[in-house]
C-alpha cells in the first residue's frame, strides 16, 4: 500500500478536488449512524462549496493512485462565530471569544471503512493543522458507539470534550472537543 497525502489550500483548488473525494464521503456517511442519503449528500456538497470560501481553508487527501481513501478538512473560526453559542451549558466570554485566527475547526475527518485502523486518519489530522499558528484545533463527534473508535482517536491525539452541542434544531447531539496548541 502506497498511500499519498496532499493538502490544498484556495477556493479554486478545492472546489475542484470535490469530485475526487465526493465518493468517499458518500461511502462512509451511508454507514451508522449517520444513513445519509441523496438529500443529505446534495446538503454536503452545498454546504462544502461555502465552506471552501473561509478564511484559511484547508483541505488534505489520503490516496491511492487516483482512488481518495480518506479526507479532511476545516478552517480558521471567524470573530463572529456562532461554534460556541450551540453548547447546550453556555461557555466563559474568553473561552468562546474569537479573533479569526485563534481556533482551527477541523469540519470532516472521514477514512474508508477498509482503509481504516492503518493510521491513515491520524497522517490526515497531522497535514492539516501542520504549521498553523493556532492556540487550539476543534471539532465535533457523535458521541454513537459506532463512532468509539474515532472518539478514541481523538482522546489519544490530546482533544478533550468541553460539552456538548446541537447546532440546530432537528440536529443529533454532539460531542465538542478541543485540543490546546499554545
């Protein structure tokens, strides 16, 4: 096995490389818990196209040759956030307090069923927030059992769940972590 990372960077570039990691979304999201269909994927792929735009967007690929096996990607959390007003037991003011280039938030992470458990995921981690100037790096996990093994991940590359948020209304619960850089 040959894996190779690339990270891009620019709207222009990742808007392209949709279509190239677009069926490894589909493939791993169609699993438990999230049994995502047509509507959620065209919900994805609206969504992404409005993220690429975001300050300091990023996005890294794991391959095969031209097979993506793995991908992730994020960006710098504006001023104006609303990250932290979802948490169900409010935060400190300095805690949720915002600069544009005080958090990374790391939007999707998602390995191929019969890629992972090989490290893959954790290279994808590592190029993304390679070389930033963060003072910390979040995300959000289902907190599902089938999602253990990612959560296990994430505790043992040093993120720490705060609380716990719903982002919208019908949205399920999720657990919101966080890991300290400087």
């Amino acid at each position: 096995m040959t894996v190779t990372f690339e990270r891009f960077e620019g709207t222009d570039v990742v808007t392209r490389k949709l279509d190239a990691f677009l069926p490894a979304y589909e493939e791993v999201y169609v699993e438990p818990p999230y049994r995502e269909g047509p509507r959620d994927i065209a919900d994805f792929i609206e969504r992404y196209r409005v993220q690429a735009e975001r300050k300091g967007f990023r996005l890294v690929l794991a391959s095969e040759g031209s097979e993506v096996l793995g991908f992730t990607f994020g960006f710098w959390l504006p001023p104006d956030t609303g990250w932290w007003k979802n948490t169900l037991k409010p935060l400190p003011d300095e805690f949720a307090h915002e600069t544009g280039t005080r958090t990374f938030a790391v939007i999707e992470l998602a390995v191929r069923k019969f890629w992972r458990r090989r490290g893959i995921a954790a290279e994808l981690h590592s190029r993304l927030i390679q070389g930033l100037k963060a003072e910390r790096i979040t995300l959000t996990q289902r907190p599902e059992p089938e999602t253990a093994p990612a959560q296990s991940a994430y505790v043992s590359w040093g993120y720490q769940k705060i609380g716990q948020s719903r982002p919208w209304d019908e949205a399920p619960l999720y657990d919101v972590m966080v890991l300290q850089l400087h």
